[in-house]
C-alpha cells in the first residue's frame, strides 16, 4: 500500500523508488503484486506517466486512511506510558473561554504539569496553520473542510435580559416584538443579528434586531445585559448559571431558536501531538454540556 501510494503521490515508479529507497523495477513488482492479490487493476502505465484506473482511485482514497490509522496507532504506542509536554496553543472565543474553558485549565494543567498552554481569545476564524495554532474551539457551522473537528457538544441559543430591563420595558409576547426592544448586535457577524425562531406547530420565522448598542465581543454584550441594557441572545453554556442565579430572564421561552454545535479542530489528524490529543480528551471528558 505505501509503494502504490507513494507511486500516485508522486507520478511515477522512479520518483516513488528515490522516496522509498528502492529501484523503479522493485516499486513497479510490488504494485504488479498487489494488482494480482486484488485481481484488478490500478494503474495504467505507459513510458512516461502512471494513470489511476477507477477501481485504482477508490482503492488509492481507501488506502491513505489506512496508513493514516496505521501511523496514528504506531504514534499512540510509542507515547504509551509517557506524560504529554510542551506547549499547546488553543485559539477560543472569549464567552466560551471565560464560561467554560477557563474553569477547567487549571485541572488540565495540573493533571498534565509538563504542559503549557498560550490561550489566544479571538471572536474571529484564523488560519490555524499560519497562525501555529494547535486545536481552536469553533461555535457554529463549520465551513472548512481541511480541517478535523471533534464535536464537544451542543448549547441552545436563548433570548435573555435583566430583570431590571424587563421590569423597565416590558415582555416581547412574540418574536416580532423584539423590534421594538433594544437588542445587542455583535459587529463581526450578520447571521448572529438574525435571530431565529420555531414555535410549537413548527413554523420558523427569522427577526433581523436592531438596537442602539454594537460591539465585537460577545462577552461585553454579556455583560452589558446584566446591567440591564438590553435583549441579548446567546448560548446556553454562557447563561445558563446566570438564568439559574435570576440575574438574566429566559424571554419567549415558548419558542425554541436554533442550536450550536461546538467543536474543537485541528489542522490535521496523521501525527496529533499527544498533547493535543489529551487537551481534547480531557475537555471531552469535564465539560458540563447537559445543561447548555
């Protein structure tokens, strides 16, 4: 499979020898073998080049991840018994740092004392790669696909203010109310000014709010809530102690409004550092998600 492999990657028998080590006759017996093993074939061979039959290309795609497997266990193995080290650079929104990310560290860190971690807060995407970022937690779809994502759970959205506020300015009694409330707008983001809703038949209507407060952090609009501020909608895993505590108020709670997922992605799954790999363990295993 490596020799077939590598004879794709790179173009030919030759190239694929001088990366493994072998003559171009040797590579090119070792995929007549696995031709003959098969009974099919999987390339098609002239002079010049090497083309992948279609039964070639389902079994190159198929082929990949199992040596991907086969190095991840040989990787896993030869950590085996050893204390992940160094330093793990996690990139995370600031409501889900402060509300949930932030309590666990010093377990994590405790646990794993060889371990340091370089938390960058951004409301923002970043290019995880450019930015030598090791795992980012992400909120909300996810949009690209050369990354591998872990889902660590799912948080309902809710519609919230102080009861100072709803005392001040009354209770939206439906969705098309809220345009008549001051709602808190995040700056970065347009779909997360458009707040979705389903009532109890099913159907969903879309509210784009305004208000006369914006900012682009999620966690001031938070806070800006609790002084009474305004209507704000956020995630289960930010209110959910503060609804319980009586600070915010769950408003329309007859209409359920859309859920997100979060999830914590990295770059690439062949050769995850051990310390990665126990970073998303360890928050797999402590987060709190059944009351998000």
């Amino acid at each position: 499979m490596q020799v077939f492999v590598e004879s794709v990657k790179l173009g030919g028998f030759s190239a694929a020898g001088r990366s493994l080590g072998l003559s171009p006759s040797a590579v090119s017996k070792l995929v007549s073998r696995l031709e003959e093993r098969l009974s099919v074939r999987l390339l098609n061979r002239t002079t010049r080049q090497i083309n992948l039959t279609e039964a070639g290309h389902s079994f190159y795609q198929r082929c990949i991840e199992i040596l991907h497997e086969i190095d991840d266990a040989e990787t896993e193995i030869s950590e085996f018994g050893l204390s992940p080290s160094g330093i793990v650079k996690i990139n995370c929104s600031p409501g889900f740092a402060q509300h949930q990310l932030l309590a666990l560290l010093p377990d994590f860190q405790a646990k794993y004392p060889s371990v340091k971690v370089d938390l960058q807060l951004t409301g923002k995407v970043v290019d995880l790669v450019a930015e030598g970022v090791d795992v980012a937690i992400r909120l909300g779809e996810l949009n690209d696909s050369s990354l591998v994502a872990s889902a660590l759970g799912e948080s309902e959205r809710f519609v919230c203010a102080s009861p100072e506020y709803v005392n001040t300015y009354g209770i939206p009694e439906t969705p098309k109310d809220l345009l008549n409330h001051n709602c808190l707008l995040l700056s970065t983001s347009d779909s997360f000014n458009r707040w979705e809703f389903i009532d109890s038949q099913g159907d969903e209507s879309c509210i784009d709010v305004s208000g006369q407060f914006i900012t682009d952090n999620v966690e001031t609009l938070y806070s800006y809530a609790l002084q009474g501020a305004g209507v704000v909608r956020l995630s289960g895993f930010m209110v959910n102690k503060t609804v319980a505590e009586g600070r915010l108020v769950i408003l329309l709670p007859e209409y359920r409004t859309n859920k997100q997922w979060v999830h914590a992605v990295y770059p690439h799954r062949r050769f995850l550092p051990f310390k990665v790999r126990a970073f998303i363990d360890f928050l797999k295993s402590n987060l709190k998600t059944d009351n998000w």
